[in-house]
C-alpha cells in the first residue's frame, strides 16, 4: 500500500515532457533542450523486414518538416519528416549498421536534434 503511494508522489511531481506522436509513426519528446526522434514499433512492423535506414550525420541543420527519416522494408519505403528546426547532435548508428535490428527495438530512438 505504501509503495503505491510512494510511487503516486513520484509520478505526481516527475517532470518529463509528453511524447508526441504523429499519424505517421513518427514520434518525438523534448527532453532538457533536446528533441529525441524516433518510429513506433507498429509502423516498423508494417514496413516489412527493414534493410535500409538513412537519417541526417551529427552536426547536420534541418529545418522543420525537411526529410529526417528514411528507412526501406520488404513492403514499403517510407520517408519522415523532421518535426523541428535544428542541428542533429546524436544519431543512433546502431541501427544504421544493422537496419533490421529496429524490428527487434519498442519504439527505437534514432537521432537527436538540437532546437534552433
């Protein structure tokens, strides 16, 4: 009983930023003045076994709605659109190395962006 109050008080006062999602798939959370990007698993699962994924290279500008996301299944290629303007500052090359790694992956993170 008492560590679900405990836990209530925690969640109550956790100060973590909404996840956004869009209709795409496409997901991203502002997070101490980074936004983190990524898919949901459901539309990886659509794409059919994944054996490409393109995003931008660290220290890349983007601008808002500018092709983010590129990634190429056994049933479809589908191309994403980044949801801020800035400057890439992580990309998660894991995945980029092995593209069919992201069907195994709950929602992968794939690159971070720093607002402009």
């Amino acid at each position: 009983m008492w560590q679900k109050i405990v836990d209530w008080f925690k969640h109550l006062f956790s100060h973590q930023a909404p996840v956004h999602r869009e209709s795409n798939g496409l997901w991203w959370q502002e997070d101490n003045g980074t936004v983190k990007v990524g898919l949901a698993s459901q539309v990886i699962d659509e794409l059919g076994d994944i054996t490409f994924l393109a995003t931008p290279q660290v220290d890349e500008q983007v601008d808002k709605h500018d092709q983010l996301i590129d990634i190429e299944g056994g049933k479809a290629v589908e191309t994403f659109k980044s949801p801020v303007k800035g400057k890439i500052s992580r990309v998660y090359a894991a995945y980029q190395d092995d593209p069919a790694s992201l069907s195994r992956a709950a929602d992968p993170l794939l690159v971070e962006i720093q607002p402009a």
